[in-house]
C-alpha cells in the first residue's frame, strides 16, 4: 500500500472521530523517518485516546502494520509509526506546546484533496 492511500486512511479515520485541525505534512524530500506526517489534536486525552483507537481499527482494517504506538497511556500526545507515515494525535495545549507544524516547515503541507 502507498503511504499515500495510508495517509487517506488515517485522515478519514481521524476526520470520522471529529478531531481538530487535521495537517498533512510531506516529509520525504528532506527527511528519512518517512513520507508523511498527519497531525490532529482532540479537546479532551479521552477524545486523544479515541482518535488513536479509530486508527488503529481503520489502519488494522486495511492490513497496515504499525511499527510503534508511543504515548497512549498519557493521552497528550499519542505517536503512531506506520512505516512510511508518521501520526501525531495531540491534545490542544500539547499541540501549542509543541508546534511541529513549525518544526517541520520545511516540508510541503498538503491538502487531502492532493493525494
């Protein structure tokens, strides 16, 4: 599967959940960990845990392998490693903490349409 019909999974099960702000960073030009990263935030670490757990299911569904799951016991800023696709669930203040939309600026932020 290409990372880029991966991100269209990840978006639709992040968009399914209602989360906020959902970014779509293309990375593969200036970095090695990956292609692209999806980044939302969810209002609450429930609404953060439920995020993940749809793409989870969404990403299972599809036969996508997860490489790694960070942060989901905390609920403040979940990292799911796809592989080729890197997604960022954060809560709102995490979010603004961090800023890795700024961090990453150098990549091409794509619309979901694009893809």
């Amino acid at each position: 599967m290409s990372s880029k019909e991966m991100v269209k999974i990840a978006y639709k099960a992040l968009d399914d959940k209602k989360a906020n702000e959902i970014k779509i960073i293309y990375i593969g030009d200036i970095s090695s960990i990956g292609d692209y990263l999806v980044i939302a935030d969810g209002s609450n670490n429930n609404h953060v845990q439920a995020l993940c757990d749809n793409v989870d299911e969404f990403m299972h569904k599809e036969g996508c392998k997860i490489k790694s799951k960070e942060g989901y016991s905390n609920g403040g800023w979940i990292l799911l490693d796809y592989y080729d696709i890197i997604v960022h669930i954060f809560s709102e203040e995490e979010r603004s903490f961090y800023d890795l939309e700024h961090i990453w600026r150098d990549g091409r932020f794509v619309a979901i349409g694009e893809l």
